[in-house]
C-alpha cells in the first residue's frame, strides 16, 4: 500500500514539473526567450516587461503580453506571450500630423502609438511634470533599417486612451523634457485595433 501511495505521488509530481515546465517560465526573460525564437519579426520590448511590441518585414504591428503569472508554493511562474494582430502597419500608416493609437488587448489598460517627429526622446502624461515621471520611447531605426521609418517612434503608456483623450492625457518631451507644442497643438488622432 505505502509503495502504491508513493508511486502515485511521483506520478503526479512528474506531471505537475511536466506541466510547469512546458507551460511556464521562472522568469519574465524565459518567456521572452521563447517568444523571440517563435518568431521572425522585429521584437520591441517595452518598459513593462509583459509587453512586446513585434514588426513583421512587411511593417504589420502586433502586441505580445504575458497576460497572467502563477504562483505555486514560493515561486512565480510566468505564462507564455500571446501574440494579438493589429491592422495598424508602420509602412502604410500616414504620419503626417497625426498620432496613430490602439488600446492593449485583454482590458490590460495601456495604449500604444506611433508619431513621427524626430525630437521626441520621452513621453509623459498630464500631471508632468509635478506628479508623473518621463517615459521612454523607441525610435524604429534602432530596430528596423528602412528610410520609411525615419524619425518614426514607438510609444507606450500605462492608460488606455480614448481617440478624443490622446492630445490632453499625453505630452511628448524633447531631449531637455521640454513640451514639443507642434505635436500638441498641430496633430490629429487615428485609432487602430486588435484583429
């Protein structure tokens, strides 16, 4: 009977290792790791490591989250990303003047956007400068080699925006983290979504 019992908890112990192993990370880089070999398009992590944004070679824009962790006993394990399409294309977008957006999947409350303007280097929401820090942003050249890309950059913020909230809720800096008046006065906004 003791031999019975002790067999089926290492049944069950192998399972569960099996389980974990196969279904969870130990750590968030694992999770990237696994999503970067998965993949050939342009990975660009954001400052949340639980956000990826990927760019295939035809300049299609999809977002990867690590939408869950788990803990077991005194660990925490991380789920796989999962990849969601977007119709927003970085090639094909008109940036002129205008603010391309989409909300993150999931209810995950954070948006992400393109704007082309060679002297944006962070991103800050309405209470900067006395209540919010600066946020980084990702200029795609350091990412892609194409001239269409060129003072293209990639934004990120931890608030899902509405079309109609992105010129009040968010500041683009220059390099003195100074407020660039031409994005906030002079452009308009186009909402993109998850396919």
């Amino acid at each position: 009977m003791k031999e019975i019992l002790l067999w089926i908890i290492g049944v069950a112990a192998t399972i569960l290792t099996v389980y974990l192993v196969t279904a969870y990370h130990t750590t968030p880089e694992g999770a990237f790791e696994e999503l970067r070999q998965s993949t050939d398009a342009t990975l660009i992590p954001m400052v949340h490591e639980g956000h990826v944004i990927l760019i295939d070679e035809n300049g299609a824009l999809s977002v990867a989250l690590m939408i869950t962790e788990r803990r077991f006993l005194f660990n925490i394990f991380y789920t796989d990303f999962e990849v969601f399409p977007t119709n927003l294309n970085v090639f094909d977008v008109n940036l002129n003047h205008t603010i391309a957006f989409l909300n993150a999947p999931e209810n995950s409350e954070y948006t992400y956007g393109l704007v082309k303007n060679e002297e944006v280097k962070y991103l800050a929401g309405s209470g900067y400068p006395e209540h919010e820090d600066v946020l980084a942003v990702y200029p795609l050249t350091d990412y892609i080699s194409n001239d269409d890309v060129e003072d293209v950059i990639v934004w990120f913020f931890p608030q899902e925006l509405e079309k109609d909230t992105i010129a009040s809720n968010l500041n683009f800096l220059d390099g003195n983290e100074e407020l660039i008046e031409e994005i906030k006065n002079d452009v308009t906004t186009e909402e993109f979504f998850i396919e």
